[in-house]
C-alpha cells in the first residue's frame, strides 16, 4: 500500500426553512496513479471504475425540522451497487442512518434527547486495493513503539454492523453538560 489522498465534494442546500438537504461524494485514491481528471470540483467520481486505484462513495442527506425542538435525520451511503446486467464480483455495499432528535429548555439549562439507527454493508469502506481504513497514533512523540489501531474513515462501528442508539444529555451554559446512552451494537 502507497500513499492514499483523501477527496471530496459536497452540495448543501436548503429549499425550505425547516428543510435541509446534502448530496456528497468522496474518494480514496492511491496517490501514485491518481488522475488530474480527479482535482476537477465539477466531476462526478463514480464515472470511472477503477477498482484497482480508487474507491468512491456517495451519499445523500436530509435533516427535516418537524417541529419546535424535534428534527429528524436521515442519510443513504453507496459505496457499491451492482446492477443485474453487471458481471463485476464485488458485494453491494450500502449504508442507511436515520434518527430522531427533540430539545427542550427546562429552568437554565437543555435537554436532548436522541434515537438513531444505522446499517451499514460487510463491504462497505472496503476494498482489496484501497479502501476507507486508517491508521490511528495512540501514542504521539514516542515514533519508536509505533502502536496504533485501524479504524474507518467514516462511521466510528465501521462495516458490516447494525446499530441501535439512545442518548440523553443535558447542558447547562458555562457551567457543565452531561449525558447517558445505550448503544446496541451487532457486526458481523
């Protein structure tokens, strides 16, 4: 494995007050056989397959206001599909998130609560020549233990996971914050 590079794109916009929406689109790239075509803000990455040297992932995004301190959050990754026509021996590789979020203020201080929902793919971020894996310092000034851990570019419980999630937290300005949550969390 060479040097990578990281790229990507994003188109935010909100049609409505209590409406926005995302459309984005990234790529890691072996850094030696990277196209100039990949630097250009106006190409559309999943136009070339090159599996050897690039893998993309494209995603969409909501977040929809329902009402005073109630929002609902949605997201749809791709990082493979195949079509019925296709032959290539790759797995689809997908990815849905979807949560509820209510606020509200109580004396001097807020309360969030959270539900979210994620399933992500096996092959999701994943794949033979490059794929959304990094390498993380867990120790930093001290180069010659050289420990570190793999982790994804992407969602923290990585591929191949379903995941259940409920938080509340409570925050009180310049004074202190605090939360709890239960995560339900199955891979593989």
């Amino acid at each position: 494995a060479g040097n990578r590079i990281f790229l990507g794109h994003r188109i935010e916009f909100r049609p409505l007050t209590w409406a926005r929406f995302s459309i984005s689109e990234n790529i890691m790239a072996n850094a030696d056989n990277l196209s100039p075509q990949y630097l250009d803000p106006t190409y559309i990455y999943h136009n070339i397959f090159d599996a050897d040297n690039v893998n993309s992932i494209a995603s969409i995004e909501a977040d929809i206001a329902l009402a005073k301190g109630l929002s609902l959050h949605g997201q749809f990754a791709l990082d493979q599909y195949q079509l019925s026509s296709e032959g290539a021996e790759m797995a689809n590789a997908m990815a849905y998130l979807g949560g509820l979020t209510y606020s509200w203020n109580k004396d001097t201080g807020y309360w969030t609560a959270l539900a979210e929902f994620a399933s992500i793919d096996p092959a999701m971020y994943r794949r033979e020549n490059v794929d959304f894996l990094v390498a993380r310092d867990l120790m930093k000034h001290q180069a010659h233990l050289q420990p570190m851990i793999i982790d994804y570019l992407g969602y923290s419980y990585g591929s191949d996971s379903q995941v259940l999630q409920t938080k509340l937290s409570y925050y009180r300005p310049n004074l202190f914050s605090a939360e709890g949550s239960v995560t339900i969390h199955r891979q593989g």
